[in-house]
C-alpha cells in the first residue's frame, strides 16, 4: 500500500523548507511536521507507551512560577531547524496564545520520548541540534519492556554539548535549577 504526497509536499521549495514556512503549511497538512536540515518530517501515530508518558511527564512536572510546562510545541533553532520536542519547559514570558514556536533561549528543558520512527533523531541529531542551541537541559525517555526510562543530560557551557546526570527508572530524581522528582509508574495516568 503506497499513498501519494500531497503536491504541496514534493518536491518542496527551491533551497528548502525554513522554519517560517511551517506556520503557512496548508490546511490538510499533518497535524506535527517537524523541520531537521531543511528537510519535512512527518510524524508517525503515536503508541500508548508515547501518549502516557507524555501525559505522565505534563502532569507531574511542577516548575517554579516563572516557567511552564508545553507539550508538543516547535523549538526554532535556526533557518532550517524547527524541531518539535514532546514536552518542553519555558519561561511562562515567552507564552502567547499565536506562539507557534520557541526560541531556544526561552526554553529550559526539552524531552524527547524516543519511537521506533524516531530513535535515531531522538538519540543522536535532536540532542546535538539542542545543546548547540544552547538549551540547559535535555531528556531521552525509553522504553523497558513497559516501563519509561529516563536519561538525563545537561549542558557543559564550554564544549556546549550535553554530559549525562543520570539514569532513572521507577522514580525521577533530579535538579534542573529546581528540584524534580517524579513516580515513573505509568498506571497512575492510565485512567
């Protein structure tokens, strides 16, 4: 079974897509389209593992006042870089009911829950593209058997490349500026 790219898709703008274009994509295009190197990335339908996690980490994470938790959301990070993080945490200034994207300056924490369609910009292109923007904290979520794992990494000002914090399984423990401590059991979201 093939299905055929809407026109508007392919073969895209001459010299690329660009962050902006996002904004003006038309109407019958994919609710979460990513931007990595200029080129469009669609995404897959997420799982359940996805969804939980995602709603686990939204309704558990409790910033301090200045900041605020979004799910979702794009991070432009240059010309042709419009990542789109499951869950970021911003400074609630940058909040807007038009924001459609953040400024990499105005985000604190950026956390990737990794899909088998995703792994390797999860892993491996997403966190480079994160810490060269200079976002403080980054989190890989995976994973095992049932149950999320998370990684956790910040960044190394000088050499501006992450340095892992830790490995958390059952219970998030951690400090991101404020202290963080999370269950990780997923049943406390299933109903």
């Amino acid at each position: 079974m093939s299905t055929a790219l809407p026109e508007w898709f392919y073969p895209g703008p001459p010299g690329g897509w660009t962050a902006d274009m996002l904004d003006h994509l038309p109407p019958d295009a994919p609710p979460h389209v990513e931007l990595i190197d200029g080129s469009l990335i669609m995404m897959s339908p997420q799982t359940a593992f996805h969804m939980l996690t995602l709603r686990l980490l939204e309704q558990s994470l409790r910033p301090p006042q200045q900041f605020v938790v979004a799910r979702e959301m794009a991070v432009t990070l240059g010309l042709r870089q419009r990542p789109e993080p499951d869950i970021l945490l911003v400074n609630r200034s940058a909040l807007a009911p038009k924001v459609t994207s953040f400024k990499p300056e105005d985000v604190h924490l950026v956390v990737e829950v990794v899909s088998e369609e995703s792994r390797d910009r999860d892993r491996v292109t997403k966190p480079i593209k994160y810490s060269n923007a200079g976002i403080q904290h980054f989190w890989r979520v995976e994973a095992e058997d049932t149950n999320p794992v998370v990684y956790t990494f910040e960044l190394e000002p000088v050499v501006r490349a992450y340095v892992p914090t830790g490995i958390h399984r059952k219970r998030l423990c951690a400090n991101i500026g404020f202290d963080v401590e999370i269950d990780l059991d997923l049943d406390r979201v299933m109903g």
